[in-house]
C-alpha cells in the first residue's frame, strides 16, 4: 500500500507528464510573447531590447524552465513504460487475440524453434509461444522523447549565453589586436575566449564564380599562437575552436602596406590599414599621420582598359594597380600627387616617395559562443536516433496460440497499426513453423 506521500508524488508526477500540462505551459509561453514581444517589436525597439525580455524577463524564464521539467517528465515517464515492455513474460501474459492472421500446422515446440531460427526473443507459455525481434527498438521512443527536454534545455541555455564577436583581421595579425583596441570590432570582447584571442590569421583566399560578384570560395588559415597548429575554414565550413565556440569568415577586404620613403630610400613610416577599396572602383583614404599625408586609393585587382577607362576584369587579385592619390593632410586638400601604379612602384611626393609594398587582405571574421550547442547536438542525436529506429527499425510482435487443430499466427510492427503491417510477417511466420513441423526447414 502506498504512502500518502508516494501517491501525492505520483498524483503530480501523472500530471507534470500530461498533455494537459503541456498544452497549458506551450499556451502560457505563446501568451507572454503575443502579450510582450510582439507588440515590442512592431514598434521598432532593438534587438537586444527583445532579447533581454524573452531572456531574463522572470515570467519568461519560468514558462522556459516549466518547458524543460515537463517534458522531463514525460520522458521519464515514457521511458518506465518502455522498459516495462521489455520484459518478455509482461507481454506474454495478454489475453489471447480472438481470431489469427494466418493458419498453420504444428505444435507449439514447432512454433517455439521457428521463431527462434528467425531471431525473435521468444517466451513460452502453456497456451502460447510470444516473440519479439528488434527489442532495442522499444526504447526509440523514449530516446526520442528524453531528447525533448535536452532540446529545450539547450535553447534555454543558448539563449542565456549566446553572444558573438565580429572583428577584421588583416593577414599576419594576430586576435589580440581587436582586444588591444587596434582594429574595429563590434560585440562583447571581454567575452571573447582565450581560444580565439590566440590567432594569428596567416592567409586569406577569395575566389569568385565566373568573375562575377558572387564567392566561389573564401577560405583562410589561422596559426595558433601556443601550438604553431594551422587550421582552415571557409564561408561554407567555419572552425570549431572548442565544443562552445565557433569562428567564421564572413567577408573580405584589402589591406595596403603604405610606406613613406626617404630621398636615400629608407623607410621612414609605414601604415597597414583595413581599408574599403572592395569592390573595385571604391575609394577610400588611409592617413600617414607621422609626416601629415594622406593617401588616397582605388584599387583595380585585375586590371585593363577599356574604351579609354581604368576598369578591373575580374574581382580576383592578378594584375593589382593602384590609382593613389597623396594629399596634405593639413592644409587640407592640397594634392601632391596622383598616378596609376603597380604594387610596389612608388610616387614622388615633396622630396620623398610613397608606395604600395605588399596588397594584403583581411576578413572579416565573427566568432560565436553559446553553452548550448553541446546540448542542442546530444538533443539532435537522440531525437533523429529515435526517429530512425521507430520508422527504420521497428519491433516486430508475434504471438502463436493452439487453433482449431492447427495453430493461429498474429504479428504486430511497432508504429505501423492496422492489419496490413503485420499480415507478410504472420504469413512469413506461419510458413516457417509449418516447414520446421514438417522437416524441411529444420536445418535453416
């Protein structure tokens, strides 16, 4: 006899597992965000606004946490019932089916020997013989409903940690830069891990379709700094830096080397800038501040002329020239100089010379992290895994019982109801207990 206390455990335990509870926690979590968010976001408030109701708004957080405890519930609920199915003897002890699928011959050795030549798990009764084949395969269901609540918990946990970062880098340079406040980044740096505040970007490829605006490829390569390890990724294939975090590329850019030169030839400034001089034919300005110039640039990758004009044949980097401008920064606007050169070909300006070294590129690179994605994955697994069984693999039930002079045959495929599924297995079933009884399948 149950306590007062194991049946009020179980009182709420049956109803915690309810669709009623289910229902009731979906219908208050649509609710609060009909109620609360939507109107928010018609009129226009920021993202992180929104973010920031649905996250920590209490309200919220409780409909989210009363999502993972019920569908816990459920699972573990289900999955007591389908360990119950497992035992033989428990299935074995039905009442008998009041009319057969198939008919066949033989006694119940006969139909004991059959179905265990064919792989079931069978139990032996006076009146019966019961097998179940793929009994793993009962469990497909709890594997799927235990992956729910790691599915909500996941998201849960994404969307309590989530954040990303997205910064340029120029190749050569390492990630620490962004931190150190060098390069222009947006996002939380202080959340940035260790493991991307190590990298040092070492190449960075851009290839495009058939010489139109669209990436065929872009790929890059980053050093770690501890290991001296190079990883690639690419737009289509980002790199996992640890199981919480993962890094992207998501566009690119060209970065000038800028060098001031002495009248003797020595190098007396030097400039690396991310500048926008992507796509070609876009003009932008990088400052020489040590000797007050600056210089103007327009960038043709893949240079040519046509009808009279400086144009690019393609957007990919093969016969680079510069259209670069040198400026007084201060008068301002006071042109020193202006010509079409090659990289590494310089321009005279007051006794000295600038040129373009080296064309280098940047990414523009954004790292995410979320506490989630471990959980979102297990949950994916499971939830496919069950699936897969259940639809792939299901449990085929037969039971074979004294009828008539003869013996009746009833087969039953898990997820598949209707007479239909189990009708080829009872026939299949019935012919290989007739064969066994009659010798000739007693070696197969």
């Amino acid at each position: 006899m149950r306590t007062p206390v194991r049946r009020a455990l179980s009182l709420f335990l049956d109803a915690m597992s309810s669709r009623v509870a289910s229902f009731w926690v979906i219908g208050a979590w649509i609710a609060l965000a009909l109620v609360w968010l939507v109107p928010f976001q018609l009129t226009g408030q920021p993202e992180a606004t929104l973010r920031g109701i649905g996250n920590d708004w209490l309200p919220f957080r409780a409909a989210h946490w009363a999502l993972v405890a019920t569908s816990a519930v459920c699972g573990l609920a289900r999955l007591g019932k389908d360990l119950g199915r497992l035992r033989l003897k428990r299935s074995a002890g039905r009442p008998l089916p009041l009319e057969p699928m198939d008919s066949c011959v033989g006694d119940l050795e006969a139909a004991q020997a059959a179905l265990g030549r064919m792989g079931f798990a069978v139990s032996r009764l006076e009146d019966r013989v019961t097998g179940v084949q793929r009994r793993w395969s009962l469990l497909s269901g709890s594997l799927f409903h235990l992956g729910v609540p790691l599915l909500a918990a996941g998201l849960v946990a994404h969307a309590a940690t989530a954040g990303s970062i997205q910064f340029r880098l120029i190749e050569g340079q390492s990630s620490d830069v962004p931190l150190a406040g060098l390069a222009a980044g947006e996002g939380d740096w202080e959340a940035l891990p260790s493991s991307a505040a190590s990298l040092t970007l070492e190449t960075l490829e851009p290839s495009f379709f058939q010489d139109v605006l669209l990436f065929e490829r872009l790929a890059a390569t980053v050093v770690e700094e501890g290991t001296g390890r190079t990883r690639g990724f690419s737009l289509s294939s980002p790199l996992w830096l640890d199981p919480f975090t993962l890094m992207s590329v998501q566009d690119f850019g060209y970065a000038p080397r800028i060098q001031l030169l002495s009248p003797s030839g020595e190098v007396v400034e030097e400039v690396i800038a991310a500048a926008a001089l992507f796509p070609p034919g876009s003009l932008d300005r990088v400052r020489l501040p040590g000797h007050g110039y600056t210089v103007s640039m327009v960038v043709y990758p893949d240079h040519a002329r046509m009808g009279g004009r400086d144009v690019s044949a393609s957007y990919n980097l093969r016969n680079p020239k510069v259209l670069m401008g040198v400026e007084r920064t201060f008068p301002s606007g006071v042109v020193e100089g202006r010509r079409l050169v090659s990289v590494g070909e310089t321009l005279g300006v007051s006794g000295m010379d600038v040129r373009v070294a080296e064309m280098r590129r940047f990414g523009v690179l954004r790292v995410w992290r979320s506490y989630g994605w471990p959980l979102l994955a297990l949950a994916g697994v499971m939830m496919t895994a069950g699936l897969g069984c259940r639809t792939l693999l299901p449990a085929r039930h037969v039971v074979v019982w004294r009828h008539g002079e003869g013996l009746g045959v009833l087969a039953r495929v898990d997820g598949r109801p209707g007479r239909a599924a189990g009708l080829p297995l009872a026939r299949e079933v019935g012919r290989r207990i007739s064969d066994g009884a009659s010798g000739k399948g007693a070696g197969t």
